[in-house]
C-alpha cells in the first residue's frame, strides 16, 4: 500500500520503519523536505536526528505534505496535535478526499508545562475536528494511547492489551484493522469502539496515561482490560 | 472506623454494605432521611428500592448528611458528580475539616443525554474542587473508575487490574489503601498516582470506560497495565 505519514517526530520514524520493512511504500510528509532532511540536532527525547534515522532507511522517501499524500492510498497523523490541521491543509483537502485518514495523534497543549492538558477535550476531539475539515476524508482513530515502540511492537509487553479504534466509515476501519494486524496487533486486541465521537474517550486517556507514565518511570506499557 | 457515605444510590449501597460486613460503622447520608427511607420505587437500572435494601441491612444507619459526617472518622462522596458540592456542603465544612474524604464520584453530565460529558475537566477536576471548597479535608480520589460490583469485589474479575488513587494527604492515602486492601484489592493492584491533580486523569478516563460498557454489553470490567 501507498502510505504516507505526516510528521517526522519519534512516532512518524517508528510507524516509517516499520511498515516500509513490511514491504509498504512509505513516504514522510513535512512540511520543508529540505529543512527536515538536514535535521542533524537529536531528537527531544535524546533520540537520532531526522538525518541519522533516515540514513538506516533509505527506501522511506521524503516529500512535502501535498506531494507525500498526493499518491497515497492510506494517510497517517502522526504529527503533533495541535500542528495536525495545519499540517494536513497543507496536504490538501483533494489529497485527503476520499482516503483513509489515520490520526493516531493527540491534542497536548504543553503551553502550561508538564503535565500537558488537551487542547480540546470532552464535547470535541482533534479525530472530530479533522473530520470536520475534511468531511470526504474517512478518519479513523487508533494507535493514539500507547508509546510508538508499542504501536509497532506489541508484543514486546506481556499479556492481553490493547488497541482501540473508532471511525465513522466501516470499510476504512477493516482497512485500519488489517493494517494494526500486520503491525503484529492480534485480532483480539483491537477493540472497535464505534463512531468517531469516541475519539473523545481515547484521547482524554492521555492524562492518565502521563500519570501512569511517571509513576512507573517508563513508556513501556499499554492498557488492558479484565473482564469477566 | 465510622464511616459516612454520602450518597443513597446503588454505588453509595454497594460500599455500605460491604463495609458493614466488614465490621464497620457505617452511616448512609441523605437530604432527608425520612424520604430515603420510604423509597420504594426501583432504583434506575432495575435495582431494589433503597427501602428493600435497607430492610436487608438493618445494621446500616440512615441520617442526614451533617449526622452522618459529624461523628465519621471517614467520609465517602457517593453521591451523583452534579450534586457532590451540594451534598458535602450540606455535611458541613466542620464536620469535614481534618477528616479523610474519599471522592469516589463521577462528574457525568447527562444534561444533553448519553452518552454524558464531564462537567469539569481537563485543567480541573471534581475532587480538586472539592478539596477546594473545603481546604482542610484530606481529599482522596479512588473507586471511581469501575463499576460499583467491582469496587467491592475486584476478585470477581480475572487477572491483575487496577484501582488508581491520589490526593495531597500521604496519611490519609494509606488510610484509603488500607480500605482498598480491606475491600479485597491486592496491594500491586492499588495504583498511587501521586497528587490529587491526578484526579483529572482518572476522572476524564470515564468517556472510554462508557465506550468500552457499551461494546462489551457490560459494566464488569476493569482497567488494567500489561507492562515489561
């Protein structure tokens, strides 16, 4: 499949790296090739600079936002949320229109410091909003409540966990699903929540999951549900 | 421990009576006793009339909400997220103040119908506003993320899940911790997440709690952390 992925951050690389070594056409949407190519400061996470990531993956290509989601038939968000419209018009309406718009992105608003509150939060979501701006897109929402090395690496954490996914349009949801299964989701583990109003919900997990985070000192885990 | 628990619904029933079973003193707060008493209508969800219940719990008091707190070591917020203002200010901020108040509460804004938003989110939370409004409590969120049978029973769930707390007061978190253990929650199972602006997270998780109670057809389940 034709992907491509808007934004060069830690969760663009993992989700480039992974499904271009499952053999899919990945191209990275930003919004100055130039400018991110040259990018030889390490990441904020003390993580390879865009250069040194892409070096180990010669076959991702680089383009701007328009020219990465031209050609694609699957859309990926994987930019910051409150950059995720911006980048996204700058993709281009007609280049959204009728696809698969993947939005695994959150709406952090680090503007009062950490811990992050939602730029938009309980009557509303970004999955929403980006729905609203390109209402012939067909969004769905997954992927967002986790750590990108387990968006990629499931089974890296022991045990039944979990991916969520909610969307207003069915066949783009089995699109999505088949994708999450190839990224080594079980068929069990990917918990369809219904329509894109429960975007909601899955985002506003983000502030507990920061707290989870913290506390156990590690990104390394996933939620999981008992039951009986 | 004298125990009061505000809040005459089925979450306020479930924690009486099991603590009462578990040796404790414990008094149910309402409005006006002696219209609690004389309900006999079902409860919402098919449930006995609190008159029924409490004919099978004789030994549980019922009082206004200032009788019930006044001599309680220990006070639960049981009551519905809209009315728990209004309920503790009827406790009296005297009968409050030094005391431990475990929030167990919810605030679930069903004003535009199901399924509901929060009335405070996201850079605020209910027990933050509670711990405000009555500065010299000792405020504790826990319970609030699960179903009231699995509050009381989380051994009727399979597997390692979850119950969060957090609050300002490290004391009076131990002494919601040794209840959890009472209750039946394993000591790895009772999850610390510090402050109580943590309270937001474990609030806003409520969205994707309702999500997941209404594709699973069930409220017996809980959150749980698969982790390396």
């Amino acid at each position: 499949m034709k992907i491509a992925i808007l934004g060069t951050g830690l969760v663009g690389q993992s989700l480039a790296g992974r499904l271009e070594a499952l053999g899919h056409d990945v191209t990275i949407g930003t919004r100055d090739p130039e400018v991110t190519g040259a990018r030889s400061t390490p990441g904020q996470w003390g993580t390879p600079s865009f250069s040194d990531w892409h070096a180990g993956h010669p076959r991702v290509r680089l383009a701007t936002f328009a020219a990465a989601a031209g050609p694609a038939d699957l859309i990926i968000n994987a930019t910051a949320g409150g950059a995720s419209l911006g980048a996204l018009s700058a993709a281009g309406a007609e280049n959204l229109a009728g696809k698969v718009v993947l939005d695994v992105a959150n709406p952090l608003d680090f503007s009062r410091g950490f811990p992050p509150s939602l730029s938009v939060a309980n009557t509303d979501s970004l999955a929403e909003q980006i729905q609203r701006a390109f209402p012939t897109a067909k969004v769905v929402k997954s992927l967002n409540s986790m750590n990108c090395t387990v968006m990629v690496n499931p089974a890296g954490l022991p045990g039944e966990h979990l991916v969520f996914l909610c969307g207003d349009d069915a066949a783009a949801k089995q699109t999505v699903a088949a994708l999450l299964e190839e990224l080594g989701w079980a068929q069990a583990a990917i918990f369809d929540l219904g329509e894109l109003t429960a975007a909601r919900g899955m985002e506003m997990i983000l502030p507990l999951w920061l707290s989870i985070s913290q506390k156990l000192g590690t990104y390394e885990f996933n939620f999981a549900i008992a039951r009986r």
